[in-house]
C-alpha cells in the first residue's frame, strides 16, 4: 500500500527554515524569490516566508531564462 506521511516532519523543517530566514533579516514585506518546481518542499517554503513576514515570489524553472 502507500507511504503515509505526516506533517511532523514539515513543521520542523519549516521552523528551521523559519529561523534560518529570519537570521537573514527576512522580514516584513521582505521579498523571497523561490525558483523551484511544485514539491511539498516548496509549500514548506512558502509557510516558512510568510510565518517570517516575508512574501514569496514563484518562479517557474520551465520558463525561458532570456526575455
């Protein structure tokens, strides 16, 4: 049958993601550029950055590079 995965795991790498940001000075409207592709790795970072204060802004690795 399936892996069944919980959440505990991705509150803990969130809160260290959390702290690493904030170490940085990510911060209230703090601006995150993520450049990945759809994961659970990536919602993680977007909680991360807002519980920090920041904002993320998505980019897409599958869009042209020169424009």
């Amino acid at each position: 049958m399936g892996v069944q995965r919980g959440w505990g795991g991705g509150a803990q790498k969130g809160t260290i993601l959390f702290v690493e940001l904030q170490r940085k000075g990510i911060g209230k409207e703090s601006v995150v550029a993520l450049l990945t592709e759809r994961s659970v790795e990536l919602v993680i970072s977007i909680f991360a950055i807002l519980k920090a204060g920041g904002i993320y802004l998505p980019i897409d690795p599958d869009l042209p590079t020169k424009r």
